[in-house]
C-alpha cells in the first residue's frame, strides 16, 4: 500500500507549504550569498582608528619571504575589513512589497570575512572574523 505522500509513479509529492518552505529558503540563500559578495558602496564606513602592523603576514612576491605590510596595505585591509564588518542600521531603510514581505538592502555590511595571513614556513592560516578589532587582533595590527 502507498502512502499518502506517493504518487503512483513511485515519487514523492511535494505539499505546497513544503514546496512555498523550499522557494523561500532558496531566496533567502540567494539574498545572504549576494549581500556576502556585494561590493561596500562608500568609504565612509570606514574605522575612525588608524592601524600600523606589527607582524609579518605578507609573502612578498619578488623575495618570496614573508614582511610586515606597508602603511598603504594596512590602510587598504582595515577600511575594506571595517566596511565589510559594519554592524550599524545607521541609513539602512526597510522595504515594503505589495505582498506584504519586508527587505532591507544590507549595502555590504554585516559580514563575516575570511582572512588569511601568511606564515614564515610558507604556510597560510586562516580565520573568519566579525569584528574589526577579531581580525586586527589576528593580524598582529596596533591602533596608534
């Protein structure tokens, strides 16, 4: 006897809610992996803290030997890191569509970000951070 669930093809039917569960787990992936790729879309996010490095996580290509990154690179990493881990609402604004479903563009924050540093054996360690002072801290970075 078949259960109530199979069709008479032997394959499983699918109840609407599962079918309206799955097509709304599917969008909400897509929204969380677009909102984790988006590009920041202003500096002004940036750290109000300046940071100079104190360890040597970068394999320098001409060398081939790991050294302290240069201010510039320090700079770069931090700005592009603090963007990536803002966790304000500051000027973020809810959505409304007709049906009823409330959206909000996340403009590239709230993130997690996978950083990786280089080691002096020539291996690379990683780590996911949240927080800007999580990846200074992995980063052997100083607020001056």
């Amino acid at each position: 006897m078949r259960s109530k669930q199979e069709s008479y093809s032997g394959k499983t039917k699918w109840s609407k809610g599962t079918r309206v569960g799955v097509v709304v787990t599917l969008v909400l992936l897509c929204a969380a992996v677009a909102a984790s790729i988006a590009l920041p879309r202003s500096s002004s996010q940036a750290s109000p803290k300046k940071y100079r490095a104190t360890k040597e996580i970068v394999l320098d290509k001409t060398t081939g030997k790991v050294r302290i990154p240069t201010q510039e690179e320090t700079d770069a990493m931090v700005s592009q890191i603090s963007v990536l881990t803002n966790r304000s609402s500051e000027g973020l604004s809810v959505n409304q569509s007709p049906n009823g479903m409330k959206s909000m563009d996340l403009q590239g924050r709230f993130n997690s970000v996978m950083l990786g540093r280089a080691n002096a054996d020539g291996t690379t360690e990683l780590r996911c951070v949240f927080t800007i002072q999580e990846a200074a801290d992995f980063l052997g970075l100083e607020a001056e």
